[in-house]
C-alpha cells in the first residue's frame, strides 16, 4: 500500500547519525544521499526519507504519527539502545511485552521529534 514514507529534519548530519545506528540495530544498511540531498533508507522493501522541508520552514513533527519498524525482541532492544545513545529519546514504557497484547515493543523519538516505534508481533495479523 505505502510506497515510502518522507519526513523532516533540521539537521541532516545529526539524522543520519541517529537513523544509521538505529538501521544498524536490525541489520539494516546506512543511509545514502540522492542526487536532490536528501537523506535515503532502504531495507526489506521499505524506503524511508529524511528531507529539510521544500518550503524552507523548520521540519515539525506531526502529532499522532508514528513510524513503525517490524523487527525480532533482540532487534527492538538493540535498536532502541541504539536510539538513546545517538541523540533519541524514549518515549512511553521502556521495551518489553505489553500486558495483555501479543506485542513486543519499544518507542524512541527521533532527534527532530518524530515518534517511532519497533514491534515485534507474537500473534498472527488478522
């Protein structure tokens, strides 16, 4: 359904410090620039963009977004150590199994604030 998904940064170098150790934690490759200058991620299908804003505003983080990543339980630990010691922030309940779900799970947001999530999911999607 989802071709990619695009969003802001104010500091290109500092996100992609941030999303190269986070990648890294799932077995995902470093970003690579394209020819416009923005911030590119590809891995299982999926391709993640980071980008100042066309329009030359300040990047904002949208209220009610969050990014998921679907990964293994040491995959989420990984990525989420990952996260917190390069320039994230947890968010929410520190990794683990949610009580009373099928969801293994962690939050970080990102240096410019956006919410991200890695999930592993126990059950089978309905």
């Amino acid at each position: 359904m989802f071709s990619h998904m695009m969003i802001g940064t104010n500091d290109m170098a500092r996100a992609k410090t941030f999303y190269d150790a986070t990648f890294a934690a799932f077995g995902g490759p470093e970003g690579f620039y394209d020819p416009s200058g923005r911030l590119v991620y590809r891995h299982n299908g999926g391709v993640l963009i980071l980008t100042r804003p066309i329009d030359g505003e300040p990047a904002s983080c949208a209220n009610g977004f969050t990014m998921g990543f679907a990964m293994t339980p040491e995959q989420v630990d990984a990525w989420h150590a990952a996260g917190t010691a390069n320039g994230g922030m947890t968010c929410e309940n520190p990794p683990g199994v949610r009580k009373g779900t099928p969801y293994y799970l962690a939050y970080l947001r990102d240096p410019d604030g956006h919410k991200l999530c890695a999930l592993h999911y126990y059950g089978e999607i309905q």
